[in-house]
C-alpha cells in the first residue's frame, strides 16, 4: 500500500505540466537505454532499485493503446465524481466517445479541493477534454474558438510552476468544460435535431446577421440538404474516390443552397457557402454510411 501511495505521490510531482511530464519521460528513456545496455553488469544491479522506481512511474504514466489511455482517465475522474461521465467503446476508426453531459462539476470541485493529487486531477482532466474536444471539432469546423480557448488555458498550465497555478488552471479547465457540455446541447435548442445538421447550420450562418424568419429558413436548408446527401450519395462506399460522385455531390449542395434567402445571400455567398460545406462533408463522410458521427450511434 505504501508502494502505491508513493507512486500516486510521484505522479503527482510529475504532472506538475505538460513539459514536466514529457522532460520525465525523456530522461527515464534514456536511464531504461543506459540501464538496458549495461544489465546484468554488476555495475547496473547496483542502479536496479531506482530503475523499477523509475519504470513504475513511467508505467503508470503511460498506457499502451490510446483507447485505454482515454478510458483509464476517464476512470479516475469517475472514481472522483460517483461514475457520472459516460465512455462508449467503439470499433470505429476513431476509437471512443466521451460524453460529459453528466459530469457533477461541483463533486469534481470538491473533489479536488480535498485531493493531495491536485497535479494529477488537473492533468488527468486536460486529457479528457483534449480528447473530447478533437471529437467535437471533427464533427463540427466551426467550433474552432473553442479550441483557440483551450490552447490558452494550456499555455498557462505549460508555464506554470506552483500549486497556485494548478488550482487556477483546473478551474478554466472546470469552466470550459460546463461550456463544451453546453454547446453539445446546442443542436436540441436550436431545433436542429443532430449534430450534423447544426454543423451545416454553423458553416452556412458563418459571418452572417439574419433575421429569425432568415434562420429558420437556413435550418431548413441546413437539414434539407443533408437529408438528400445522406439518402443518395454519401451512401456510396468510398465515393471520395469518384470523380464523377464528387461532382455529382458538389452540385447537389449548390443546387440546395439556391433556396438560402435571397436577400442576405448573395450568388457569391452561395458558391462560398458550397464550397465550405462540400469540404465538411468531404473531412466528415467516408462513404457507406460511415462518418465522424458515427460513435455517437
């Protein structure tokens, strides 16, 4: 029991930030290189005990696959919070959902307050939300502000040094996560049904002040010009392959967003909206009703 709480403690030391943690990894390669390379010298069995103190902190930093990385910290946090955040295994190319629509910010809160672990709370939930919010930026372009929120945060965490500037970034990380949660549920206030329909929504509102008879009318070309798409071409296995298919694709979207309204879309917006939409849709569908979306399933 003592073992582990010191490992606990180490891995604490370590995940004081970012660069900490990858200067630790990088110099106990390199005493695992030098360790390996002088066994079974007598020389080296006099270094044995620090390289299994060396290799237990390193193991317990780093998990094989990156599924089970995700899904060990999102165990930790649920050991944390009374198992209120969801992780969906997949099969699918992209790995696993994180659904934190669940997550009770306030036990997490306590949680930490009360923990002696407090770099290893913070660090375990930056990865959380570093994997959560790469789904949601696949799924939708626009959210691109989110990231730029988030690059800030770490940047702060990276120069950090002291536990004041650990409770300080937990706290944006706490902050930006209830934000995240809530633009999850953007698509259902909006009307929108799913996620996809709201990314078109987003990609063809960019940059435009409408009138609330104007959105719902993008909303019904949003939903509309998906609806074709997925009922007809995006059906077809590996239609990125096609010349012909894509083609087809590009003009199906062209000819939907005619219908956007006349007096705040120009004919020039519409060929930029297209165009903007034809590339999400090209990142987001791989053909055979296979996309982005389906861990969500």
């Amino acid at each position: 029991m003592m073992r582990i709480s010191k490992i606990q403690e180490a891995e604490n030391c370590v995940c004081l930030n970012e660069n900490t943690r990858a200067t630790f990894e990088v110099m106990a390669r390199n005493v695992f290189r030098k360790y390996k390379a002088l066994f079974p010298e007598p020389q080296a069995k006099a270094h044995t005990k620090d390289h299994n103190a060396i290799d237990a902190i390193y193991k317990r930093l780093n998990k094989s696959v990156k599924s089970a990385d995700i899904t060990e910290v999102m165990q930790k946090l649920q050991s944390l919070v009374s198992d209120s955040i969801s992780v969906k295994q997949s099969d699918h190319v992209d790995g696993i959902y994180i659904d934190l629509s669940n997550l009770d910010f306030d036990k997490l809160k306590d949680a930490f307050a009360k923990s002696d672990q407090k770099n290893t709370i913070t660090y375990t939930l930056q990865q959380v939300i570093e994997n959560k919010l790469k789904q949601m930026l696949k799924e939708n372009p626009s959210r691109v502000e989110f990231y730029e929120r988030y690059k800030e945060i770490i940047d702060d965490y990276n120069a950090g040094k002291s536990l004041e500037n650990t409770v300080k970034v937990f706290d944006d990380l706490n902050d930006f996560v209830k934000d995240l949660s809530a633009e999850e549920q953007r698509a259902i206030k909006e009307n929108l049904g799913d996620q996809e329909v709201l990314a078109i929504f987003d990609l063809l509102t960019e940059g435009k002040e409408l009138s609330k008879k104007d959105v719902k009318e993008v909303k019904k070309v949003a939903k509309k010009t998906l609806d074709v798409l997925k009922a007809e071409k995006l059906t077809i296995e590996r239609w990125r392959e096609s010349r012909e298919v894509i083609a087809q694709i590009k003009i199906v979207i062209h000819d939907n967003l005619l219908w956007l309204p006349q007096e705040s879309y120009s004919d020039e917006d519409v060929d930029t909206k297209a165009t903007d939409v034809y590339q999400h849709i090209f990142a987001s569908y791989r053909g055979g009703n296979d996309s982005v979306y389906e861990m969500r399933a």
